[in-house]
C-alpha cells in the first residue's frame, strides 16, 4: 500500500508536467457553470462537451499516467473517465434541458475556486493545487451538477462513474489519513443531493422546452 505522501506528491507532479498550461483548464472550469446559465442551447452544449473534455483530460493524464502506477483500480477507474468523457463527446454535447440555477451555478464556482486548496491543505505545498480537468475530485464534483439536470435514464447513467469513484476515493483518503482530502468526495455527493433535489421534473423539463418560441413560426 502506497502512503500519503506518494499520493499528494501525484498532484505536485502533474502540475510541473504541464506547467503552465493548466491555467487553461482553471478558466475552463470557471466557463462551466456560466455556460450552463445560459438561455440559449449551444452554450449548454458546449458546457457538457467542456465537462467530457476535463473527464478525458484527468482520467487519462492524472489517474492511467500518474495514479494507475502506484494504485491499480485507479487505472481502471481512468479507463472508465476516459469512456464517459468521450460519450459525452459522442453525444455531441447533449444540452441540459433547462439552464442552471444561479444557485447551483455559485456552489460550482465554488467547486471550481474553493476545492482546489484542500490538496494544499493537506500536502502544506501550493504547488499540489488540484484543478479542474486535472485532478478527479474537483472535476466530479463540478461536474455532477450538469449530470444531475439530465433526463432520468441518462441522468442515472452518466452518475455511475461518479458515485463509485465517489465512495472508493473516499475509503482511500480515509485509509490514508488524509482528511483533508475527505472534501472531495463529500462535496460532490452535497452537490449531487442538491442538485436532484432542484433538478426540474420531467413535466417541467417539457413545458419549459414548448415555452420556447418556434423559429419556423411567423408573425402575421
């Protein structure tokens, strides 16, 4: 069994790998949930393409070329964010059904700013700065939001991945002592429980899309 401090070295390392380019992905994260407010559709398409980018993005580079190595399921973990971020991709970044709540699109950028530090917190190192789109915590967290507004079947799918990485990053973390990185996994799942319980029914989903004015109708 690896240590902690092997663990928190992980996020040391892969912010020197990309130095400096992983202040494209903070400004990513933070374009999240302002897209996902938007009224119109492309920006929420592009809001859940954007989401299957950062899984591809951490899943691959973070947990197969860095975590796989040192812990074994993480690998078959990464596989399975590569998976779901390209069938976000495939999905030709399927739109939310309604925009985000000015609500839910605060605790976001929250995610995004604010859950970052807790890697800090623990390693006493800033260069162990766990962003968006690269490190999993912080790109499950934010990204449930968006799953959580989905159609049901869709819905329940696409949280799968997340809730299972869930629950196995936190028996990690707690196994490790390292508490701070707790955080993580209890974040997303608050986020998760709150973005279900604010999630339109489906009913609502219909009348706001039939609300929407028809481009083929022509005024008199």
């Amino acid at each position: 069994m690896f240590g902690p401090e092997v663990l928190l070295r992980l996020f040391i390392r892969i912010n020197e790998a990309v130095w400096p380019w992983q202040s494209l992905w903070l400004v990513a994260g933070l374009l999240l949930p302002w897209l996902a407010r938007q009224s119109a559709e492309w920006p929420r398409r592009m809001a859940m393409a954007l989401a299957g980018l950062a899984w591809i993005g951490c899943g691959y580079l973070f947990m197969v070329r860095y975590y796989g190595p040192v812990n074994t399921p993480a690998t078959w973990f990464g596989w399975a964010f590569v998976f779901q971020g390209l069938l976000l991709l495939m999905l030709r970044g399927r739109a939310l059904p309604v925009p985000l709540g000015l609500s839910l699109a605060v605790a976001g950028w929250l995610v995004i700013l604010v859950l970052p530090w807790l890697a800090v917190l623990q390693s006493g190192d800033v260069r162990a700065l766990a962003l968006f789109g690269m490190a999993p915590g912080v790109t499950v967290a934010a990204t449930v939001l968006l799953f959580a507004r989905q159609p049901l079947l869709l819905r329940w799918f696409l949280l799968l991945v997340p809730l299972a990485w869930s629950l196995f990053s936190a028996l990690t973390y707690w196994s490790l002592g390292t508490y701070w990185l707790l955080g993580f996994p209890v974040a997303a799942l608050v986020i998760l429980v709150v973005a279900l319980r604010v999630s339109p029914s489906p009913v609502q989903s219909r009348d706001l899309r039939s609300a929407r004015p028809d481009p083929e109708r022509r005024l008199p």
